[in-house]
C-alpha cells in the first residue's frame, strides 16, 4: 500500500517509527518557519511537521500543497513538545516529522468548505456530494450506518434468518404509492415496476418453507417527497412462519433496543417500549404516530362545549365534528402574533380555525370570573364551562386551550401538527431521547368518499382479527387487523402484520377491496395459487433503514444519511437524473414520448 498506517492510528507508542501516511491536507499552517499539514484519511487526522532544515525538499512541496491536496508523507513518529498535546485528537499526543513528501494529486479550491460544518446550499452539496461525504459528520453518519447494517445482519443471523435477495423488476404491489415503470424492449408495451416493497416475494418464501427470512432491501415508490421520504429507500425487509403478533413485535422491540444501545449508549430509551392501540394513540395524540417525548396530550371538549352559544362550535358538533383541543401549561403568555402564526399553521391541515382559550388572574379555578377567561369569543363562555374544561385537561391558572372544531379527522390531523408545532417551539421534545412505541390494533380497512371503496390500512395481505371476521360483510369499518407499526419520536419506523395464509380469506379480501375475482387472479394468481400448496401460518415486518439512521444520528432529513439521495423534486444533480434518452433507444423500448419539453418547464 501507498501507507503504512492510516491517520487515526499512531500513539506514542509509535515514537521513533518510521511511517508512510496517505491522505489528504486537512489544514496547512505556518508557524515560525514550520510549516504543519493536518492530514486526513478515512480514519482520522495526523500533524504533519515540515522542517527547511531538516528536509529542505519536503519543505518545498509542503509549502506549494493546497486544502484537499492528496499527500503521501514519510516521517518519522515524534511526541509533540509540552503544551501542544490536543486532547481532542485521538492522535493529539504524536506529530510525524517529515522527511519526504510526493503530491498524488493536486485538488481545485473546493465549492464549500470541507474543514467547517457550515450551512452550504443542497442543490451545492448535491452536485459535490463526494466532496460533501468528505465532511466530518457525513463521514462519520455512513460509518454509523455501516454499522446499523450490520448489528442487523449479525442479529438476525444469529436468530437462524438467512438474507434472500429478490428482484428490483418486478410486477407491481399494491402498496399503495405510485410505481416505478421499467418498459421491457423484448416484451413490446409491457413493463416491470421496481418493487416497492418485497413483500408478495417475502411470503412465497414462507411458503417456500425458509421459515425465517429478511433482506436489506431497496424500495422504490414514485411520491411526492418529504423529510421522511425519498423515491428510493432501504427497509429491512423480515418475514417469519408460525407466528403472532407478540412475537413479532418482540423481535422489533429487541432489535432496536439493541441496536439503539449499540450504535448511541448515550442517548435514553424508554424500556420496555411502551404500546398504544391505534385508537388511544389517535385519542390522545391525534395520529398513529406520537411523539411521546412530551405531553401536550389532547382534551376531547365536545361534551362540554356542545351547548354553547358560539355558533362554529355547536354548528360542528350538530354535523357529527368534535371540539377538541391542546392545552398549553402556561401558554397565556403566548402573544397575539404567535397565535395569529398558530392559526395560519392549523389552516394548512385543513381546519378551519383555531380559537384559543386562556386562563388568567391567580387562585384556584373555583374563583374564576368572567373576567379572567381571555379569548377573542370570550363572551361566548361560561365560567362554568371555563372551569369544565380546565376539570377534563388538569389545567390551571396561566395555560391556554388551543381549540380545533371540525370533523374528526380533520380536527385530529391539525391538532396533531399543532401539538409538534407548539412542542417544537416550546422545546418539549428531549432531542437525546429515542421514545419508541409499538402501535397495534390498527383498523383493517379506511372509507375513501373520492372513489366509495375501502382501501385496506396497511395492505391486502394483513390478516383480520379472526374474532371479527363476521365484520368483514356487516361493518368492515369497524374491523380491526393483526398489524403493528413501530414509532420513534414521531416517525414511523415501519411495521408489518400477521398474514393471509388461505387462498378464500386471500380472495374474500380482495372482493372487499373492489377487486374481482378475475382481476385478482390476473394480478395475484400466483399468490392465491401459492396459499393452496400448503402455505404456513406466518408474519413480518419492514422498517425503513433510512429513518432509523437518521433518529440514531439525529438528523432530521433521511437524506443526511443517505450516500446519494435525490433532490426534493426526485433529481440527482450530480449525474443528471432523470435524463432524456435518444431517440433510438425509446424506438427500440416501444415508447413514444409526448409533451416532454412542456411537462418539464
Ligand atoms: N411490505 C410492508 C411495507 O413495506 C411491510 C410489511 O408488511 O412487512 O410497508
């Protein structure tokens, strides 16, 4: 090799040894006729001293060498002199004095600073994403994930599963996001879609008789992007026969303990994960969902406020909606224009309005007058029913009810953004706490008014509870299925279910679903053939590596952690994608493209 040790290696046990680094100037200073050269490698950073009177010719080249130059030093490993120690360098108690330097490449003055972890444009960063992994953090997150990848691997292999790898062309899943289309040029008009996820594979492979199975797998779904999304992403892909829910959501809960404990032993957890049923979770935090680092848990007012003389709440009310609200500990002191923000933010999920409720004056709530309630429609409550409501919250003097009355569902997805928005501002969440929660108890299937079907929760392969299997016809709403999602801080991890196994259940699925017998035989044939041949009892889950990396890293964007990600509008600006073909390769995949330049301005 070009070296003989890397840049994070020597100790003063070295001293006196000659080495040969490789690597890049991290920093070049002058110093009193010195010159020192910080180089870096994968694996840390060594003080290179250059001396004109002890190597006048590697002087030379250290003094033309550039930031991100790439050096192969020789030297010898010296102790640095008293007062010069850095204890924050794991090398900080060696130098290397140079006697021969070779320039292995020269380096342009790069586009943002490598050395400092400044706010540099993403579109930038993007577009030198290796110069951007050069970074400290991004170096040091790939390494973390490496990690994360392999505690998995180790895990799970140890447990008796074995790593299978399916296909990315694939026939389509109803996973329900878009597909991503292959057109095949041998097959005129026809196409693959990259999977979304592995899932139909995974339980053929039960079927199989693999019995344990997982993948780190890379899905593909054609949505719009967030934070928490990217049109490609890595789940760990798992899939187990003979089991229950339990056993499912034990394996998750003992994997990400452990894992947690690996990768960050100094962030806290809670243990054991604590578990909501679906609706509890959406009863007290508006969502599946929860970030649980805090309280800010919501107060359901309808009962209290069903009579009252403001017209939006009883309007609400009489029209099947819900009053409910957050209650903030001290928030009377939150300003008109922090409200007014509030209510624009509530907008944008939907609800109509946001009325905020505070609690002034001093003493207990018995002697709360009129007076004391502050709110733009405060004439419209009574003390009474003031008081009523600071009963149900535990509210006091100083906290201020934020109110949301609407449709359930509306009312729940607002204040659930409320109560992170209010959370964020107020720092409630602990940022060196990972709350997971197990959620279970999910619904089976969710009423779209778009198109008047049923759309299935998770997918069409989850298994019903089997005591209300009797549901499925009379009130498939109010059926529940044997899935379960793990949470972290308010991010859904993944999940999974306990499988349809028989090929009647498989097909009575599918006709709730809207799909008919002869659509589900052209599309899943092979699955509902699969379950005659003696397919196990079984179950798995997914969980997305991505957003774990990123909760144990503490990024808030998954593209922090990810190598090459994509820009929010699904582009990569280092190489271009998506690009456009020439002609001759769409004549030969059979496609004809129409309005391109259009659709792309
Ligand atoms: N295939 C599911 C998903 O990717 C997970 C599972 O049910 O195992 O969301």
């Amino acid at each position: 090799m070009l070296k003989t040790h890397s840049c994070g290696e020597l100790r003063p046990s070295y001293e006196g040894d000659a080495v040969k680094l490789a690597g890049w100037v991290h920093r070049r200073r002058d110093h009193g006729g010195l010159i020192f050269i910080d180089l870096r490698d994968h694996d840390g950073l060594t003080q290179v001293v250059f001396n004109p009177k002890e190597a006048a010719e590697a002087y030379a080249v250290a003094d033309v060498s550039r930031g991100e130059y790439v050096l192969q030093v020789e030297g010898t490993v010296a102790r640095r002199p008293k007062g010069t120690v850095n204890p924050n360098l794991p090398t900080g108690e060696i130098e290397v004095r140079a006697h021969a330097v070779t320039i292995l490449n020269e380096a342009k003055t790069p586009p943002f600073y490598i050395v400092v972890d400044s706010d540099v444009d993403e579109l930038l960063r993007l577009k030198y994403r290796y110069l951007d992994l050069r970074r400290q953090r991004m170096h040091e997150t790939m390494v973390m994930r490496h990690r994360v990848t392999k505690y998995i691997r180790d895990y799970l292999t140890e447990r008796g599963f074995i790593e299978i790898e399916t296909p990315c062309l694939t026939a389509p899943t109803p996973e329900g996001a878009r597909d991503y289309l292959v057109p095949s040029r041998v097959q005129p008009g026809h196409f693959y879609a990259l999977p979304q996820s592995p899932q139909q594979l995974k339980q053929l492979l039960m079927v199989a008789g693999f019995e344990r199975y997982f993948q780190i797998a890379r899905c593909f779904r054609d949505e719009d992007l967030r934070a928490d999304r990217q049109p490609e992403f890595t789940q760990l892909d798992l899939e187990v026969s003979f089991v229950e829910e339990e056993d499912m959501m034990r394996l998750l809960e003992e994997l990400h303990t452990g894992l947690t404990e690996m990768v960050r032993p100094d962030l806290k957890m809670v243990k054991p994960f604590p578990r909501l049923p679906y609706e509890e979770s959406v009863r007290r935090f508006g969502t599946d969902k929860p970030d649980l680092r805090f309280g800010l848990e919501l107060v359901d007012l309808t009962d209290v406020l069903r009579e009252s003389e403001f017209t939006i709440f009883r309007q609400a009310v009489a029209q099947g909606g819900v009053v409910r609200a957050i209650c903030v500990p001290g928030g009377a002191t939150f300003s008109r224009k922090r409200i007014d923000e509030l209510t624009t933010f509530v907008h944008g999920y939907g609800a109509r309005g946001l009325v905020s409720v505070a609690l002034l004056g001093e003493g207990g709530l018995d002697s709360l007058t009129q007076e004391e309630i502050r709110s733009p429609v405060a004439k419209y409550f009574t003390v009474e029913q003031v008081q009523a409501m600071a009963r149900l919250a535990g509210a006091n003097r100083g906290d201020m009810f934020l109110i949301v009355a609407d449709k359930p569902a509306t009312a729940n997805k607002a204040l659930d953004g409320l109560r992170r928005e209010v959370g964020r501002r107020l720092e409630l969440a602990d940022p060196d706490m990972l709350h997971y929660v197990l959620i279970y108890d999910f619904p089976m299937f969710e009423w779209h008014e778009e198109d008047e079907r049923w759309y299935s929760v998770t997918h069409p392969f989850t298994q019903p509870r089997q005591e209300e299997l009797h549901l499925l016809e009379s009130d498939p709403g109010a059926a529940h299925s044997r899935s379960y999602d793990l949470v972290c801080n308010g991010w859904e991890l993944g999940g999974g279910s306990i499988r349809i196994h028989r090929r009647e259940m498989q097909e009575e699925m599918f006709g709730i679903l809207g799909i008919g017998l002869e659509e589900a035989q052209r599309r899943f044939g092979h699955m509902l053939e699969a379950f005659e041949y003696g397919a196990p009892p079984h179950g798995g889950f997914a969980t997305g590596i991505d957003r774990t990396v990123a909760l144990l890293a503490q990024q808030d964007d998954i593209r922090e952690v990810m190598a090459f990600p994509k820009t929010k509008s699904a582009t990569d600006p280092m190489t271009g994608a998506p690009a456009e073909v020439t002609p001759e390769q769409l004549a030969e995949l059979h496609i004809v493209v129409t309005k391109a330049e259009e659709d792309a301005s």
